[in-house]
C-alpha cells in the first residue's frame, strides 16, 4: 500500500481509524485504503451511513451556532476527527470572529492535518489527547493559554462517546470535565444507538461488527444511557432527540430516513 506524502511518519496505513473513516463517510480525502474498505464493509449492512454522518455535522453546526447567539465564544472539541469544511472553527469564528476554539483528538492524523488546516489562526490550537484521560486535556498548557475555564465554555463531544466501552467509564471522564466547567457551559453531543435506524437490529448489528473487528468497537447505548451523560445540565429544548429534529432549519420531514438514527441534545450547566 503506497503511502501518501501526507501521512505523518510512524503511522500504519493498514490499520483503519475511526476518524479517517470518518472522513470517508464525509466525501474526504484524508483516509487510506484500508480505512475505505472498513467503511464499505459497515455500508453493507447500513448503506445509509453516510447520510447518518452529514446529519452529524449538521446538528453540530446548528449547536455552535446556538452557543455562539447565548454568548459563548470558547469550544472545546474533544474527539474532532480530521478538518473538514464546516468545522467548529470556521462556524464558530464566522459568526463570532476571535471566538476561541480546541480541537482534541488521539488520532495522529487528525492532530497532523487540523494543525496544518489550522496554521496562522491564532484563536485555535490542536491537542493529542483521549478523552479518556480527562486530567491530561483539562491540565495541558496549550488548553489553559487558549480557554479561560472560569468563562462558559461549549464543549463538544460529538459521535466519539459510542467510541469509548464501560470498563473504560465514559460517564466519569464527561463528569471529570463537567466539574472542570464554569456555569453557563453547554454539553454538545451526539451518540450512537439502534434507536430510529430504519433497519433490524439484527442487521445494524453487523455495522458494529465491523467496528470491533477493526478494534473500535462501536457501543450502541440506549436513550437513557446517552442521557446520564447529561447529569448535572439542564437540558436545552427540545431536550434529547434524533438530530435533524434539534432546532433544524429545514423541514425534518426532508430528511433522509437514515438521519434520525441515534441521539443529539445540548445541555446547560447551571
């Protein structure tokens, strides 16, 4: 496999990431051979994924713009994939110029790219981080010289919580960094689940078998799951709902069948 100039050194191409077929999913160039043919094989059970996608990146845009109009002007974006048009970033800023904006990711190509995408703006930084290891992101230097946490902060943690199993206890690290956030911060998530996937179950189960055969298991949690993580916020209506029905601005009714699959909510810390 012919390794692109843009890979960083030290990468295995032959091993699919999450984020790069991410990326795929979005139309992207940044993903290798390997990560297309994972992402082919999760579209034989569930053709409709990408569409899942775009109605990700489109709740996320509307969210950013919802915190931006409530005055917020800090993001944190944890599990932020590769730079695609759209980003935080570039909504955020757009609408807010100097808005402040960090991108964390442990993917090594997603940190390569959004510092390249991000070279010359001064109001954003990009961190190699997990959110798993929640200390790590709150008490890096770069976070603390660009995010003042005694201001409300938008923190994003969209479709990267159904990344992270139980024993790795996804509902310590959010609460980790609620607990880090001043009042008046928003949770922004979205977050896998067989809820409103219009196919069996038995075979969108064959999508998440593909996710833990390359060693990303997929965990397809339940609504009430996917609402603990909202402990201690006061949720922002219309509270937990499929992404295209949170304050869109097109018709819901528009929307492809497979966009209501999965959970979106926004909530406030009070």
């Amino acid at each position: 496999m012919e390794r692109p100039a843009w890979a960083p050194r030290g990468i295995d191409i032959s091993v699919p990431s999450v984020s790069r077929i991410y990326d795929y999913y979005l139309g992207g160039s940044h993903n290798f051979e390997s990560d297309r043919e994972a992402a082919r094989k999760a579209m034989e059970f569930m053709p409709g994924l990408p569409k899942i996608m775009q109605a990700n990146r489109a709740f996320m845009r509307r969210a950013v713009g919802y915190a931006v109009d409530q005055g917020i002007t800090q993001f944190l974006d944890i599990g932020s994939g590769i730079p695609t048009f759209g980003n935080v970033h570039e909504v955020a800023q757009g609408l807010h110029p100097g808005a402040r904006v960090a991108y964390v990711d442990h993917d090594p190509v997603a940190v390569a790219h959004s510092e390249a995408v991000l070279e010359g703006n001064p109001d954003t930084e990009v961190l190699a981080a997990d959110l798993r290891k929640p200390r790590e992101i709150l008490d890096s230097p770069q976070l603390s010289g660009l995010l003042d946490l005694d201001r409300p902060v938008a923190l994003l943690l969209v479709a990267v919580l159904h990344f992270v199993e139980d024993s790795d206890d996804p509902y310590e690290a959010v609460a980790t960094l609620r607990d880090a956030l001043a009042p008046g911060s928003l949770l922004i998530l979205t977050h896998a689940s067989y809820d409103g996937i219009p196919l069996p179950q038995e075979q969108a189960g064959g999508t998440v078998g593909v996710y833990k055969d390359i060693r990303n298991p997929l965990i397809m949690r339940s609504g009430d799951e996917i609402g603990r993580f909202f402990e201690g916020y006061e949720m922002v209506e219309p509270g937990l709902v499929s992404m295209p029905l949170w304050r869109p601005d097109t018709p819901p009714e528009q929307e492809d069948p497979y966009a209501f699959s999965g959970y979106a909510g926004v909530g406030l810390l009070t």
